[in-house]
C-alpha cells in the first residue's frame, strides 16, 4: 500500500510541478494534440446516439440557446426547443433543434447563425478564467475542456445555413449593415 501511495504522491508532485505546467501551457503541438483527441473521442461515440447525446449535452445546450435566445430577441418567436437526440432522414443525428413561428428576412440569418455569437464568449471566458483561477495543470486541462465546447459548438450546422441564407432581402440588408460598420465604425 505504501509503494501505491508514494507513486502517486510522485505523479501528483510531477503534474502540478512548474516546470511540468509551464511545458504544458507553452507547447501549442500539445495544446493541438488534446483538442485533437478530445474531438476523437467525441467523434467516438457517435456509434450510440445515446452516448453521443450524453458527451455532446453541454454544446448542445449553448448551441441552441444562441438559436432561441437570437431568435426571441428578433421576433422569430421560437415554439420548440428540443435537446432529444433523434435520426434525421439521412441517418444522422440530430443532437437538438428549435422550431420558429415567424422567420422572416430580417431574423432568419442572425437567428440561423446565432452560435457565431458562442465566439465573443469563449474570448472573454479566456480572459476571465486565466484572471481568476490559479493555473494549475488540471485547471488547464479543464480550460481546454470548456474553450473546445464552446468553440466547436459556436459553428452553423449546415442546416443552420441553409436556412439564414434562404432570404435574399437579409442578405442584403446585413451585408449592407457588416459594410456600413467597416467604412464607418471601425
């Protein structure tokens, strides 16, 4: 019993040692090796739809809440807000979705890619976490956890698109409103 403890007295005074961490957070090949694997294992578990909706819950959460909360602010008036995993026609999965009354030229495209709005909130949460929690290895790893949820989460799915882009009149009119903000904001 003692052998068990002193080894993993040593591992826990290894991982949580400056020099393990600072070579951690400074290594981008090992920041781009953990997302990476986090993904496949991710991607892992699509064989059960089950297991898959278990790991993706959180992003799924955050995704279509940008879906609803958009959607409510622009008078898309959302009527469903699903987070039950089903197959869609195709057989592939369909993690959540929320249902619109009134989709019209001016709401469909920020409602549609309304998880682009996920992106300022993994920036800040960056700034805010490593200004308030002691970096530790396990912190960092955890941080890496959250920023690849929120991250990955804050894409379109294709479906998203299909429907943002369904309307020409809100085409124009945001892309008039992103060249207006370019020539006169920024």
């Amino acid at each position: 019993m003692d052998f068990a403890r002193l080894f993993f007295h040593k591992i826990g005074l290894f991982l949580n040692s400056p020099d393990t961490l600072e070579m951690v957070v400074n290594n981008r090949f090992l920041m781009i090796l953990l997302v990476i694997v986090l993904l496949k294992m991710k991607y892992a578990t699509y064989s059960s739809m089950w297991v898959s909706a278990i790991v993706n819950i959180p992003g799924t959460i955050l995704h279509e809440s940008m879906h609803f909360l958009v959607g409510l602010l622009l008078n898309a008036y959302p009527t469903t807000f699903d987070l039950i995993p089903r197959k869609d026609g195709f057989g592939n999965y369909v993690m959540g979705s929320v249902g619109f009354r009134n989709v019209t030229f001016y709401n469909a495209l920020p409602a549609a890619l309304a998880p682009l709005f996920l992106l300022p909130i993994g920036y800040y949460f960056n700034r805010w976490y490593f200004n308030n929690i002691d970096i530790s290895l396990g912190n960092y790893l955890l941080y890496i956890l959250l920023q690849t949820v929120i991250i990955e989460n804050a894409v379109p799915s294709t479906t998203d698109f299909k429907v943002g882009f369904s309307y020409p009149a809100g085409i124009l009119l945001y892309s008039a409103v992103f060249v207006f903000a370019i020539i006169y904001i920024l």
